[in-house]
C-alpha cells in the first residue's frame, strides 16, 4: 500500500481539476478493484488445496472469429525497452535508443513510495508531450528526446495494490489513481498516438472488464472516442495464463498484444505450485531460458495473439551488459542473443530489453515488422501449462545464499527509494525478488536437502534461513564503507529483517512453524 502524506490537500497539492475528475472513477471502481482483489486470495486459497487453475469451458471469446486492427503505428515493437518511470534520464535514453517500443513503468522496477510515483508520473507527461530532458554533466549540456516513431507506452500500478490518502479515510485503486491521473493531465493533440496502457499483473478475465470500462469511463469524461485508449497486457500470473483468449476478447477494442512478462509468472508458479514438491525449482540462474513451462505458455501465446491479429511478446532478458567488464558485456550479449532468438523461433513478435546496447541485436533477432501471420499448425491451445521441472539446473546451498543475498540488497535498495537495482550483473527488480523469496520459502517447506558447505547435506529449514540472513547482512555489513557509516548500516538490517519476514510470512501462511 502507498501512503500519500498526511498533510496532503488533493485539490490544491494535485492538478486542478483532478480531484473532482478523479472522485467519480473512485465511486465507479474502486469497490469492484477490491472484489477483484478478495477474488484473487480466493482462488489462491484454493490452487493451495489442490483445485489449481483450468482453462474455461468454450465460449465466443475462443470459438468466434474476432479480430482486432492493429494500428500502423504499432506494426513493429521487435524490442519494448522497459524501466523506471522515476528515473528521468534512463526515460530519455530509452526513447533515443532506437527501440520501437518504450515501456514507462510505474510498478515492479519502481519504489512504491508517494515521491517516487508522482515523479514517475511528471516524467511520464513529459515523455508524452516529448518535452523531458536531463543534464548530461560529463558533457555539460542539456539532452532532450529525438523525434522518433517510437510508441510510448505506461505501465501502472496493479489491481493488487491499494492508494491511501488522496480521498480522505477511503482506500482507492493504486491502479485507477495512476491512470487517471496521466490520462488527466494529456491531450490528444499533443501525442504521436494515442494513450497506450501496459495491463500488469492480471490473473483472470473478468477483471479485464475492469479495465476497459475504466478505459471508456475515462474516454468518456475527457470528450474521447471510446476506444481511444489502447493497451497491452502482461501474462505475468499463473491463472490468466489459462485465460489468455477471454482476457483479450473483453479488451478487444483496446487491446494490441499480450507480454509474457516471464519472470513475474516464474514467481506465481511456485506461488500457486507452492505445496507440491515436484515443483521445486533449482538456483534460478541455472534454469535454462527454454526450460519446459517457459516454452509451453510460449507455444500458446503467440497462436492465441496471431489467432486475432494480435502482437506477442517476449520477456526480459535479466543478464546486463557492462560497459566497464568486456568479458561480462560479451557473455551478456551473447545470452540476449540466444535468449531472443529463442523467443522468435517460437513466433513471438518482439521481446523486452533494458539497457539501450541491447536494442540492436534484439530488433534483429525478429523478422521485420512482425510475425502475425505465421501460425503452428495443431498447436494445443489447451496444453499442460505446468510441465515440472525435472532434469534442470541444479538446487545448491550457495544458490539459496545468493537468493538471500539479493533480496536484502533489493529491499536495502527499495527502502532508498531504487525499485530495480544491477545486482551481480542482473537487473533485479519486484519481480524477481519475488522468485527469490518463494525459491526459499519452497525449498525450507519441503525440506530440501543440498550438498552441505563442509560435506554431508544439509536441510533447508528456518534456522537454516535465519543464519544464511546474519552471514550475509554481516558480509555487506564488511563490504566497502558500509560498515562506518550508521544510516546505511542500520539501513541494510531493517532490509534483512523485512526480507527474512517476507520469506517466513510465505511459510506462515502455509501452516509450517517458523520459531
């Protein structure tokens, strides 16, 4: 949950005119974001007693013809390059990278704290209107956006999270708060294209009704076409995987693609795959990139967007190019390149990159501008979604150390206000600390036994968990000045106790005794 500050007087610290704007959509929408909400808990209480997420029984969305018409102006997303909203330089090298597409995110790579939301959303604004500019400092001048094609498109804050303080004793839709609030302050006239949502983190049909009567609600009050806004949707959770073609078929009017958004619906499999020990995965940085339930809901995906005219799209690639290690900017490469061949081979349309030396090499890994009318034949629309992982990677005491010690330097970074930090050569962001956090939750649950550092086994369980947190707060304690200096010190051991909580709130909440 965000916390606008207390002191906030929404008619008078917000744009004129939003806070009566936005009055409306909150009586409209927020209750229903909150039955969403509650419905999700439901179906997650329920995969845990064994009734995992099916595919819905026929219906128009997937026995009907539909079609939508792609605008012209998104024909070609080979490469969405994606990053925080907040970080007003990284936005202005996205879009002068030359990637097709820019995902301006105000979610997983972002803080969800009040300063940091709304200085994602002024840059946002200033990307749209293609005024945002930063100060170069090694070369002392001033670098604004290049005209390009390039479509902009915002990612909000999902239907999971909840805004507090902008209506005083009421709980609103971070999501609907977002939105508005850059649909507000935009106008038509002033764009490329028009307004493009990047949907996160859904998990069933029924809530893309959300968003398209949000989007209409929206259209409606600001004197626009229906349709103006357009959008496309991550399959970053385990249930809409199963509901892709219903999903898309309520956003019709809206929708442009589907993202396999990979590594947020790696962290939902073990959310919902949580109490079977099949499926307990390896050291995340030993699965391969076409391991098997990667590839299924990759053969999947593409038939369903090409089905109805739709974009497919690839995920991120996590490993970064260094501009200061030749050796790890190669290996990076050299993964990226591999990783979104992959993706094209499996007819996806474009993927998503980070770093603005990624752009080149995955534009060109995807045919020119698309690959809508290539189509598998017999592909099974309906195929097992959770093939295990058996016969990958390897599950070590030294990955479920590295996964401890990324989450406390993820959660040290977002208490600094940093949603996405480089760790190790990886951009980690919400999502994959989430994998970290339910890889070490899963594997204390079902008592994983792995080589121990002094020979013999070693199992994984609580004590074992809570040392693995003191050794390595205490190594990043040793490291560099950290040690010295109290504020970040006493920084780093509030992030190790919220971390350690997270990974035993996971276990809690599953019946297993933590202490």
């Amino acid at each position: 949950m965000n916390h606008a500050p207390a002191n906030l007087d929404p008619k008078q610290d917000l744009p004129g005119g939003f806070f009566d704007f936005f009055q409306g959509l909150h009586r409209e929408f927020a209750p229903r974001q909150q039955a969403l909400a509650a419905q999700r808990k439901e179906v997650l209480r329920r995969a845990h007693a064994g009734q995992l997420p099916d595919y819905l029984p026929p219906s128009e969305a997937t026995t009907s013809s539909w079609k939508i018409t792609l605008p012209g102006w998104c024909q070609d997303q080979r490469n969405q390059m994606t990053g925080p909203a907040d970080d007003g330089e990284l936005v202005v090298k996205m879009l002068n990278s030359g990637a097709p597409g820019v995902m301006l995110d105000l979610e997983d790579s972002v803080a969800n704290a009040w300063d940091n939301i709304l200085a994602g959303m002024r840059n946002i604004i200033e990307a749209l209107k293609g005024t945002l500019t930063y100060e170069d400092r090694k070369r002392d001048r001033k670098v604004g956006i290049s005209e390009s094609k390039t479509v902009i498109l915002t990612r909000p804050r999902g239907l999971h999270l909840q805004q507090a303080g902008v209506i005083k004793g009421e709980l609103t839709s971070a999501s609907l708060f977002d939105l508005a609030m850059v649909a507000f302050q935009v106008d038509p006239h002033g764009l490329k294209h028009p307004l493009s949502i990047y949907i996160p983190k859904s998990e069933s049909a029924e809530e893309a009704l959300w968003w398209r009567d949000v989007f209409r609600s929206i259209s409606a009050a600001r004197g626009w076409p229906s349709d103006y806004i357009k959008c496309m949707a991550l399959i970053e959770s385990h249930p809409i995987a199963y509901q892709m073609e219903e999903f898309a078929f309520n956003l019709r009017d809206h929708v442009m693609g589907l993202n396999l958004g990979r590594w947020d619906y790696m962290a939902s499999l073990i959310e919902f795959l949580l109490r079977d020990p099949g499926w307990v995965l390896p050291d995340r940085n030993t699965i391969p990139h076409d391991v098997a339930f990667f590839q299924a809901i990759r053969e999947v995906m593409p038939e369903v967007c090409h089905k109805h005219g739709m974009l497919a799209i690839g995920g991120m690639t996590a490993l970064y190019p260094s501009r200061e290690d030749a050796e790890l900017n190669a290996r990076a490469l050299k993964v990226l390149e591999q990783d979104k061949k992959n993706e094209a081979n499996s007819l996806m349309d474009g993927a998503w990159t980070g770093h603005p030396d990624q752009n080149e090499i995955a534009v060109n890994q995807f045919p020119y501008p698309n690959q809508l009318q290539a189509r598998r034949a017999n592909v099974d629309l309906h195929r097992d979604l959770r093939p295990r992982p058996e016969g990958v990677g390897k599950k070590t005491l030294d990955g479920t150390r590295a996964a401890v010690r990324t989450v406390i330097r993820y959660r040290n970074g977002v208490l600094n206000g940093k949603g996405a930090s480089l760790l190790d050569g990886y951009m980690e962001d919400l999502a994959t600390d989430r994998i970290y956090r339910y890889m070490i939750a899963q594997r204390v649950l079902h008592r994983v036994r792995v080589p121990g550092a002094q020979g013999g086994e070693q199992v994984h369980d609580p004590e074992l968990v809570s040392r693995l947190f003191d050794e390595e707060l205490n190594r990043l304690l040793g490291e560099g000045q950290t040690a010295t200096e109290a504020t970040a010190a006493a920084s780093f051991r509030q992030a190790r106790e919220l971390s350690e909580g997270m990974v035993l709130g996971i276990l809690e909440a599953q019946g297993t005794a933590v202490r």
